[in-house]
C-alpha cells in the first residue's frame, strides 16, 4: 500500500504524523501543576499575611532605604538628580499630591551631626532599613521550608540574616545608579538616536524599559537566592525573579488606575500620602511572596514528574 514491491511489509512509506516533541509534551501538565500548587501555597502559607507584616516594616524601612540609594548614587550623579530620580519613579504610581512622603525621605541625609550621634543615628537607619528583608526571609523561608533546609544556630541565623539585608540594600543601590546611569546616556544621546529613521522615538525608551526590568530581575533574583534556608537553584530563583518583575510592574499600572479612580485624599485628609504608600509597598510586598510561592511550586512541578501525587506536591 503505497510502497514499491521490493520494500520489507514493515516498512511505511507514506508520511507519518510527526511526534509531538517531549517538551511540548510535558509543558501543560507542568504550568496547570505549578499553578495549582501556587494557588494551594497562596492559602496555605497565609501570603496575604505576610505581604501585611511586610508593609508595616516597610513603612519605617522605606527612609532608610531611600537614604542608603541616595547616598551611594550621590557621589557619581549628586545629591539632586539622585534624590529626583527618587521622586519621578514614586511619581509613576503615586499621585502628585501623595509624593510629599517621598519627598521627605528623600531629603534626609545618611549622617547627621557628628562624632557619636552619627554613629548612632546611622545604627538605627541600618537596623530600620534591614527589618523588612529580615520579615521578607521569614516569609520566604516558610514558603521553601522542608526543602534542602541549611541549619544555623539562632544567633548566627539572626546575624546571617541582618548581614543579608544589608548586602541587599547595597544592591539596591547600585542598581539604582545602573537605572540612573541609564537615563543619563539616553539623554546624552537622545539627539543621535531620533535620528534613525520610523523607530528613532522608540529606541530610547525601548532601551530604558529592559535596563529596568532586567534591574528589577536580577534584584528579585538575589533575594529569591540568598534569604532563603534552603538551596534553591539559580534557574527557580530567576523565574521567581521574572514572574515578580511582570507583577510589580502590572500591578504599578492597576495602582494608578486605582488611585485615579478612588478619592484617598476625601477619606484619609492629611494621611493620604502615608495611606498610598501602604496601599503600594502591601502590593510590592505580595509580589515579592507571589514570585517566591511560583518559583516553589515550579520546582515541585519539575522535579516531581513522575512520582505519586502526594509525593509531588512537595516535601515539606
């Protein structure tokens, strides 16, 4: 049937429907997988809890933090343009009349005074800014618990912990004078690249939006990879910090449709500003938990292919 006398009865000639590639294959059961195992994590480790607990400290955490980025970006781009880059991302989801907050913690200075109260004043900004990356690795970790868990003593757990928020909060800021360096060439160059012909108004901001959102995902990526216990793999790490980034900057965007739409300032007067920025850093906080929860539930969903489904829901 179709093949020539001389060719064994085994052998077809006609074409055959081409076999779906095994990576095909398995990519639908291994996305409904992770994300029924992240929707089972959400309510199981109390995220939304947490993400609370997380904007709480925040709230004291955000000065310090601010101040840390100032003063690292303030000795290559100044004082002023570090503290306005400050404010022209605030001002991409808050409302003008809600920066004042902002504003305020941006005009701080790392060391005020001298001799002593220096000293100490910079010991409490540290113990400030790193509170929330203390909560933020108590989060992650009962997310990633039971998995290939490191055991520390709880004084050096404290101390590993406080030691990572700082090394996170200097990211931060060198990340941020990346952001800030970015703007300043494009700027620079802006001239030049209007000049390419149909996509020169594109190019500039095409290329800022990727410097950002890689910042954004090799941030995440740290923190997905160094606060927790656990071991985790460099690639669940880095679709943890991808899946955050997409969130963050989504959720940016249905903030300020929130705050266009809702009046804060009629129903908070003068804690309009305070009540925003709890409204963003809850938000900001979830999604760092989300991402963590998504990058779990991934490796479960990989590395448990082919076990039992009580064994692959993960060995917590």
């Amino acid at each position: 049937m179709g093949c020539s006398g001389r060719a064994k009865p085994t052998v077809r000639c006609w074409p055959t429907t081409p076999t779906p590639s095994p990576i095909c294959a398995d990519m639908w059961p291994i996305v409904h997988r992770t994300a029924v195992l992240s929707l089972k994590g959400f309510t199981d480790n109390r995220l939304p809890t947490f993400a609370a607990a997380m904007a709480f400290h925040m709230l004291f955490s955000l000065g310090p933090i601010l101040i840390f980025s100032i003063a690292i970006a303030e000795p290559i781009v100044g004082r002023l343009l570090a503290e306005q880059a400050i404010v022209d991302a605030a001002s991409e989801v808050l409302a003008p009349e809600h920066l004042e907050v902002v504003r305020k913690f941006a005009a701080e200075s790392l060391f005020r005074g001298g001799g002593l109260a220096a000293l100490l004043g910079f010991a409490v900004l540290v113990y400030s800014g790193t509170r929330v990356f203390v909560e933020l690795d108590a989060g992650v970790d009962r997310i990633w618990q039971g998995h290939h868990a490191r055991s520390y003593h709880p004084v050096m757990a404290g101390i590993r912990s406080r030691l990572l928020a700082v090394l996170l909060m200097l990211a931060l800021g060198l990340l941020f004078l990346t952001v800030i360096l970015t703007s300043i060439a494009l700027s620079a160059y802006a001239g030049a690249l209007r000049s390419f012909p149909l996509l020169g108004d594109w190019i500039g901001p095409a290329v800022s939006g990727v410097v950002r959102y890689g910042v954004l995902i090799f941030f995440f990526t740290l923190i997905y990879k160094w606060l927790p216990d656990a071991r985790v793999r460099w690639r669940f790490a880095l679709a943890s910090g991808a899946v955050n980034a997409l969130l963050f900057a989504a959720g940016n965007r249905a903030l300020v449709l929130y705050f266009e739409v809702t009046q804060m300032g009629s129903a908070f007067g003068a804690a309009a500003g305070i009540a925003a920025v709890m409204v963003w850093v809850y938000w900001t906080s979830l999604t760092i938990l989300i991402g963590a929860q998504i990058g779990r539930s991934l490796r479960d969903a990989l590395e448990g292919r082919g076990l039992p489904r009580t064994a692959a829901a993960g060995d917590r």
